[in-house]
C-alpha cells in the first residue's frame, strides 16, 4: 500500500531517506476509501485489528470487516443528517467501535473529535460548546453516560446522542446499526485533502484547551511515523498502548500502520493500566512492534520483565514524555531491545526520530523527519550553533506545507492559521543539537506538564481549585517523579481560616478529581504565604519548578 503513495519505499541511509522520501496522492484522496477500501479490495482477508480487554473479550477484524462496518455506520449517520463539516464528539476509549467510527465519520466529511472517557462535565460541556459538536457517540459506561447527561442541558448545538454497547433513554442504539444495517455509504465525493478531518483538543498553559484541527491529509504525515520511526511491519501486530482521546492514538493505533499494512493490537484495559496484564496481552497476542510511553517502559522494569516477554517484539518505540538513559540501558540489557525515541505533538505527525539507519544516543531525540524542514533558533529568529539551546520551529511552511502538520487552530468558528509572518511555525519546545545531528530534549517553554504520557495544562486545574473555598491563590507545576516522569503538583495559599493539614490535602485532591479529569489532580500539594509574581501580576513558575527538583518520592503513588 505504502507504494501508492511513496515515490520511493527503501532507503539505504538517514541522508537517502532525508533527500527522497516524497509522498505523492490524489487530491480527493480520503483515508476511508483510498486505504481501508482499497485494502478490502485486494487483500479483504488480510488482518486490520486485534482487539482484545481485561474482561476476556476477544475479536478480530479484516479490512473487510471495517469497510463493511463503517459503510453502515456512515450510511446511518447520514441518514441523521450528520454530514461533511459537522463535529462529532467521540468517547468511546479503546473499544474496537472507535476503528469502525472513525473511518465512517472519516467517509462522510464529518469532523471527529476524539475525546478521553475521563472527562468531567465541564470538561465535555466546554468542549462542545467551543467546537460546536452536533452528536455524541459514546460508550455504555456509568461514568462517561452521567458526565455526558449532565453537560448536555448547557449544550445547545448538540442534536443526538448515540450508545454504544447498551441501551439508555434518550440515546440512539449505535450498536444496532452495526449488527443490522440498513445501508451503507460510500464517501462523499466533494470531499478534498483539504477538508479538515478531525480535531484534537490540546491542553495550554494561558488558557483552555485549544482546538488543533487536521486536514484529510494528516494520515499521509504518518507513513514516515509508522513505517521508518516505528519500523511497523506488513502484516505484522503492532501495539501503541494509548486512549483513542488522544492524538498519540492517531500515531499508533491507526493511520500510518494501515497504510503499511500492519495490523493493531487494540488492547482496551478499560483506563486501569497494569504492567502486568500489559505484559500478559503481549505474551498471548505476541505483537511484532511496540510504542508506549516511557511510564509504561519503566512500570515495565519494575514488573520484572525478561527477554522472553518481548520474544515476538522486533522493535520498540517511545515518545510523549523524554525517557531516561539509564531505563534505555538497562531495557536493551534485559531484553536485547533498543528504545527508539521520537518526539512530536499534537500538531504533527512524528518530527524529529531514531530511525533505523543510526544508532541512537540513549535520551536523544533523534534527527529531523523527512516531510518538515526543522531548525532551532533563538528569540531573535536567527539559527542556534552547535551545543546552543533554542526553540525548535518548523520553517518555509509558504513554500511546502507537510503533510501531518496541523492546519490551524480553530477558534471563533473559523481557523486561525499557525506560522508567524515568516512562515514558521513554533512548537514551543526547547532542544539543543549536537555535532552529529542529534537532537536534545531540554523541555517547554511553558508550563505543560507530562504525567504518565499524558500532556496537562495548569490552568484547566487551577481554574477548578481556585473554586475550593480554602484556597485562595494557586499554582499548578510538574514535579519530577521516577515512575511517572512528572507529577502536577499544587502549591496553594490558603483563604483565612484554613490551616493545612492531611485531611485539607485529601479533600482538595477529591475535589479536583470530582470537577476534572482525574488523572489531573494534584499528587503533590504543596502550602505557602505567598506566590511569587511578576510586575505584570504573573506568578513566577519557574521558581516552582526549581524547588520541586528537590522533591524526593519514597513511594509509587
């Protein structure tokens, strides 16, 4: 498949893959028909997703299996009137549905919006409001149903709810579309690359989360993510251990490995991640490449993993959250295994990788993908030297626009573009480069914090603790964790008549898990008289986090 759109497929080294990876596609060219469909044409046997979950549920499908599939939810959706341009609101975890409902939404020129199982009421209220969502597709689970229910009532753009895997008042049985169709839909032919395809709701620092809105050609920007980054093998298993809420879902679970012909192990744990039963689902299901966050790596070591867990496994990945040398090391020791490294957003595919032609430094990043012409440069624009640290941006965006790189952030109902007047654009991420190429994670130059792989904006936590009547000035910041990566943590003047004690502590962290996410609440809290702030009033955060080096975790909490 990867020969429809690659002049070229092999390469003999870094600097080839550099000079002549080029894609090439139709201009109508739609993930659903030009990659799914084709697939269930030629090879309609050939294995699409693995899909299995704690409860002993197993199923597997062919990419006849999800053409036939999406064909009837799309016929179904359009039958509502759901159509191209219109946002649907997906919560539907790693259950196999999510597969069929992306490439239907994907068929019809709807615009998905993949969202995690976690979120709050406000969470999904602010959500739909702001990108305007006119359906809901969710899964039959006690919690996503009651914070969907409740947000609803303030949602007034929303025109359906739809169920997946269970039966509610109020709510469209989606599961019976799929087990007795009606009919089944094609595409929509008017559709072009240029159409936007999904959003990705992305935490900030400054405000709420911001919309990243793709086009039709972002899965073409992960060819080089699965193909020479995650070096995915055709018809072979290949496993990214993510939420489908989640842009790294996008990376992983989807996109890039179809059009190579792999097939995904789509392992629902139902959000309660073991190390355990992870290892358990890979020494049944024996996968043939792996990407996970470096969380998981390390709660992998501590689960006492052997070279005969990874038997099946030829390549391992990681990216989201920088991963220590000494994990790398002592991974390849136990297993035989490199970790190969990759760094991104939310906004991109993959940009700078290990690929497979260099030897990778232990906690380097890698070197620059083939589709974005990548440098870093100071504050005043002009280009770092050697051993300097700068801002990694993304330069002549007038001349070539890469595929995988996000088209705008929506905002306002219209979408604002992402360069500056130079045509560049600015990840806001700090990294130096040394003499061989390599580049070096060094961190944000905001405030986004990285827990467990997870990306997590301070002001979403701070705008919900700042609701707590015992607090009356906060600040949310990483700490440093050897399990996690980083944890939030919350340092908090108190409002008169509080004192800080344990109990205070509980209750303000039950507090933040009951009004957001609750893999966002604050594990450290911290209480002080004061926050240090800048002339303008901004709080100093950077002293934050300094302090927080000196945290030291006697536990795995």
């Amino acid at each position: 498949m990867k020969e429809q759109f690659l002049e070229k497929t092999e390469f003999a080294s870094y600097e080839e893959f550099q000079r002549e990876y080029r894609l090439h596609y139709p201009q109508n060219f739609n993930f659903a028909i030009h990659v799914v469909d084709e697939w269930a044409r030629l090879e309609p046997e050939k294995r699409a997703l693995e899909w299995c979950n704690d409860h002993g549920e197993n199923r597997s499908f062919t990419f006849a299996d999800i053409s036939e599939l999406s064909k009837r939810a799309a016929f179904y959706l359009k039958s509502l009137g759901i159509g191209k341009g219109d946002r649907v609101l997906v919560l539907l975890g790693r259950r196999w549905e999510y597969w069929v409902t992306a490439v239907a939404l994907h068929r019809i020129g709807a615009v998905l919006i993949p969202a995690s199982c976690q979120l709050t009421a406000k969470d999904i209220r602010y959500r739909v409001n702001a990108a305007q969502v006119q359906m809901i597709i969710a899964f039959h689970d006690g919690w996503i149903v009651s914070q969907v229910e409740r947000a609803v009532p303030d949602c007034k753009s929303l025109r359906y709810l739809a169920l997946v895997a269970g039966k509610r008042k109020g709510w469209m049985d989606f599961s019976s579309v799929l087990e007795n169709p009606v009919g089944k839909f094609l595409a929509d032919e008017t559709l072009t690359v240029r159409d936007n395809m999904l959003i990705y709701f992305t935490s900030g620092t400054s405000g709420m989360p911001k919309m990243v809105v793709h086009d039709y050609s972002y899965p073409l920007g992960h060819l080089a993510t699965a193909c020479y980054w995650q070096n995915v093998q055709e018809n072979g298993l290949h496993l990214t251990g993510v939420d489908s809420g989640w842009a790294k879902f996008g990376w992983g679970c989807i996109y890039g490995q179809w059009m190579a012909g792999c097939a995904v192990l789509g392992y629902d744990c139902n959000g309660k991640f073991n190390p355990q039963k992870m290892l358990e689902v890979i020494r049944k299901k024996k996968p043939t490449s792996l990407c996970v966050p470096a969380t998981v790596y390390r709660f992998f070591m501590k689960a006492g993993v052997t070279k005969g867990d990874f038997s099946s496994i030829s390549y391992c990945c990681t990216a989201g959250e920088p991963l220590s040398p000494e994990i790398t090391r002592e991974f390849q020791k136990l297993t035989g295994l490199t970790i190969h490294e990759g760094f991104g957003q939310s906004e991109s595919s993959v940009l700078v990788a290990n690929y497979p032609w260099f030897e990778p430094k232990p906690g380097s990043m890698g070197k620059p993908s083939p589709l974005y012409d990548i440098a870093l440069v100071r504050d005043d624009g002009t280009l770092c030297a050697p051993g300097e640290e700068g801002e990694l941006v993304v330069r002549n965006l007038d001349q070539y626009y890469p595929e995988g790189l996000l088209r705008g952030y929506w905002k306002d109902g219209k979408l604002t573009p992402v360069y500056d007047k130079n045509y560049v654009y600015h990840t806001g991420d700090i990294a130096w480069q040394d003499e061989e190429g390599y580049f070096w994670f060094i961190g944000r130059n905001d405030d986004i914090i990285k827990c467990s792989g997870y990306r997590i904006g301070p002001f979403e936590i701070e705008s919900v603790l700042m609701t707590h009547p015992a607090v009356q000035e906060c600040a949310i910041t990483g700490a440093p964790h050897p399990i996690r990566g980083q944890v939030v943590k919350a340092t908090i003047v108190l409002s008169d008549g509080y004192r800080a004690t344990d109990r205070l502590t509980k209750e303000i962290q039950d507090y933040v898990k009951q009004m957001t996410a609750p893999y966002k609440y604050p594990r450290v809290v911290e209480y002080t008289d004061h926050l240090e702030k800048t002339t303008s009033g901004k709080i100093i955060r950077r002293h934050l986090r300094t302090e927080s080096k000196s945290i030291f975790w006697q536990s795995n909490s």
